[in-house]
C-alpha cells in the first residue's frame, strides 16, 4: 500500500507517549503539522497527558534540537482513535497485553504495526492477540525519557529503526516507509531482523541488569572491569541462547555489543533502571531476566549463574 489518494487520510497512532513513543511520535507530530492528509494520534496518561494537551509534546533532541509537537489529539482513550492505518506501539512490556486488547478494533486489516519495545519475543506477544494487519519485528537504539510531564529528552542512540518483513506476510511496508521518511526518522530494512533484535536483546538486558543492579550509568558500568566482566557473561549466555532458538549472532558480537555502551553518553540510564528506580514494582524484569531463565530452561542450560544475578534485583 503506498501514499493515499484523494481525501483519505493516513490515521497514524502512537501508543505510549513516554521515551520512545515520545521522541518517534514527535517527529512524526512535527513532520505532519498543518498537512491534513495525516492524523496523528497520541495516547498518554496522566499529568503527562494533560501537560502535552496544554502546550503540545516538548522533545528535546541531540541532534535537532527542541521541538514543539501538536498531535491531531491526545487522549488516554484508544476507544477514541479512528481506524488506524500506522501504529507505533511504544508502551512498555507489562502494559502491551492490556493496550493490544483495546488496540484490537482500531487496526484496520491493511494497517502496519511498528512495535519498538525491547525483547525477543514481542512479534509472538502482538500475534496471540492480534490477528489482521502488519506486524514488523523491529529495534531501536536510542536513549529516551519523559524529563517531566509533557516533555520528552534524547540524548543518545542512533536513533534508527531496524525492521523487517512479517515473517507470516509478503508485505513491504511501503506506505510506513514513505512515512518514516517523511519525518526523517532513520530506518533499515533488513531481511536479518531476528539477529538485530537478539543482538539489541543481548545489549540491553545485559546493561540493563547490570545498570539496576548496581545502581550505575552505563558508562559507569562500561568503565568498571568487573561489572563488565559480569556483562560480558550475560552476553556470551545470551548469545548461547539465541544460537539454541535459530539465531546465528556473528563471532565478534559480544564485543561490538559491550562496546556499544561507549556510544551513548557516560550518564545515560537504561530503561529498565529508571523503572526500578521508581520503585512502583512495575518494570521489565520479565523480559530481560525471567525470559533468561525460562529460555534457559527449556534449552537445558545451567542457569545457576543467572539466576544470582537475577536474583540480587528486590
Ligand atoms: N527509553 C529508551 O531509551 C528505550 C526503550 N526501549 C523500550 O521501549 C519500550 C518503551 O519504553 P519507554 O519509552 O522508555 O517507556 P515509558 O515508560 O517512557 O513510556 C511508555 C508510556 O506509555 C504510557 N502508557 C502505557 N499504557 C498506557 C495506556 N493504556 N494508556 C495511556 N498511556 C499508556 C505510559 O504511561 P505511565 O507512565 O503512566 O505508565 C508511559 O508514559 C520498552 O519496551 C523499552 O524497553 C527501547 C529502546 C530505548
Ligand atoms: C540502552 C537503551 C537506551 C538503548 O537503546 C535502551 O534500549 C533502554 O534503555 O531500554
């Protein structure tokens, strides 16, 4: 499906306006302001919802500086989105089965579902729920958070999107493509996903662990040789894993994926640290760590050494 033709619009949905919703969902606010053959909607919560209807979405970028983004509506209710044509999905994993199920009336039969959560098994998680459209398996690289309510900060990454083919259509994305572009967000396509998001799943779950667990920026970690030694084994078991559910990651991943931290600024937190931080209980443990375990499991690996790391988290 390419560009629409004549007055029909392209609704466009971002779910979860947070760090990553936030800096996409902007862009492609700001791209599309004033053009209305694009409806762009955001759902947020809150008084960051309240804030982003008071002054529109503030992001504050590395590269373009600060931004001030107007979606068509904010509002916490999907209900109230029309059918959508593109759906950002940007929420973190424990809220994605909830947000799926209200999500599921508003995906038109062609729509081309972008899913930018961390994990190995978020495709699978969509499609027990979802059933119509286009579900790209995609990561990303970028160091994002909500600063204070309405306003969103990106200090690093490089910000591109790397997606592929749904593995069960033939569909290339074309009018997601023409979008992206349009909003000059970078991308990839790739037949190669499943290696790109195993080899980001090996990052972040490792950095991510280890920045929550003991409470240090991923430069802290990367400068600290025995906290990168500990990385360094969350790797090489990840890379184990990943070679046991069909996933070949080249010889030098390990390396490139531990060096990949000297990349974002010596202060950046992950994701899954601020969450812990917060310490509401929600976060994503299940994805970066139980899912360790339980693939482990199922594959007959030790688990011991994981299960001491994982177990230090409260
Ligand atoms: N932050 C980063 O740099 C990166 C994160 N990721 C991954 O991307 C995913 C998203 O992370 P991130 O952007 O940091 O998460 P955030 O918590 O910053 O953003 C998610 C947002 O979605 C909102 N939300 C969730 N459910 C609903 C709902 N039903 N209605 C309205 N709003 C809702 C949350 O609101 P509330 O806060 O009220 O819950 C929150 O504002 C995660 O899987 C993460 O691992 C991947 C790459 C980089
Ligand atoms: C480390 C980072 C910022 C890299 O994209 C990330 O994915 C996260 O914190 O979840």
């Amino acid at each position: 499906m390419g560009e629409k033709k004549g007055d029909q619009k392209v609704n466009i949905g971002i779910i979860g306006v947070g760090g990553v919703g936030g800096y996409f969902g902007g862009k492609l606010a700001q791209a599309f302001q004033g053009d209305d053959r694009y409806n762009i909607y955001f759902i947020a919560r809150g008084t960051h919802l309240a804030k982003i209807k008071e002054q529109g979405l503030i992001l504050k970028t590395h590269q373009e500086g600060e931004l001030r983004c107007i979606p068509t509506l904010a509002t916490e209710e999907i209900s109230q989105l029309p059918p959508l044509d593109i759906c950002l999905i940007c929420v973190k994993s424990y809220d994605l089965q909830q947000v799926l199920l209200a999500l599921k009336p508003k995906l038109k039969a062609t729509c081309h579902i972008l899913p930018l959560l961390n994990g190995v098994d978020i495709y699978d998680r969509i499609r027990k729920v979802v059933f119509q459209g286009n579900v790209y398996p995609a990561c990303v690289y970028v160091g994002t958070h909500i600063l204070e309510p309405g306003v969103i900060e990106q200090t690093g990454g490089t910000c591109k999107i790397i997606l592929g083919k749904d593995p069960q259509k033939e569909d290339e994305a074309t009018l997601l493509k023409e979008v992206l572009k349009k909003a000059n967000i970078t991308f990839e396509w790739t037949k190669e996903y499943w290696e790109e998001i195993w080899s980001k799943y090996m990052f972040i779950a490792s950095y991510g662990l280890i920045t929550t667990i003991y409470n240090k920026t991923i430069g802290g970690v990367y400068k600290d040789p025995e906290l990168s030694e500990q990385v360094k084994y969350l790797m090489q078991y990840i890379k184990e894993l990943a070679l046991l559910e069909g996933i070949h990651l080249k010889e030098t991943s390990i390396e490139e994926s531990y060096h990949k931290a000297s990349t974002f600024p010596y202060e950046t937190k992950t994701s899954f640290q601020r969450d812990y931080e917060k310490g509401t209980g929600r976060d994503e443990r299940e994805i970066f760590g139980a899912t360790l375990l339980r693939l482990g499991k199922k594959h007959g690996l030790s688990v011991v050494g994981i299960e001491k790391i994982y177990n230090q988290l409260v």
